[in-house]
C-alpha cells in the first residue's frame, strides 16, 4: 500500500497525466508563412506549447476546438505600435 501511495504521489509531483494534450485544434487550414499552400491538420497543445501537428484524430484533450473552415497562423505582431 505505500509503495503504491509513494508512485501516485512521485506521479502527481511530475505532473504526468493520462491525458496528453491540454487542447487540440483540429482541422485547422495552418499557415507557417513561408509562402506555401496551407495544410489541413490537428495541432496539439501541452503546457503552452505546440507539441504536435498532424492526425490526433482519437487523442484526448482537456478542451478540443473544431476550426474546420478556418486557418491557424503564426502570431502577429503589431509593428506600428498603434
């Protein structure tokens, strides 16, 4: 029972969990800006981070959004300062 008690707990403390993404977006048309055509596909998200792009069709995610029809791009930045 302890060692059981003590792996749960060693568990929790690295923050492991059986699910592996915090959110999926899939279906997104992503744009990477270098000038090609964009790519319809899944991108998975953990900790903040991008950690996957491609199928995740069958993964699980804290929150999962459906963007077919809209694009995913890289962020902006607002050069002008407006």
């Amino acid at each position: 029972m302890k060692r059981a008690a003590i792996a749960l707990l060693c568990l929790l403390a690295a923050g492991c969990s059986d699910v592996p993404y915090d959110l999926i977006i899939r279906g997104a048309s992503v744009l990477d800006g270098d000038g090609r055509a964009p790519v319809q596909t899944d991108i998975g998200i953990a900790r903040g981070r991008i950690v996957k792009l491609g199928d995740l069709a069958g993964k699980a995610a804290h929150r999962i959004i459906d963007a077919s029809g809209l694009v995913a791009s890289p962020g902006f930045i607002d050069i002008h300062n407006h």
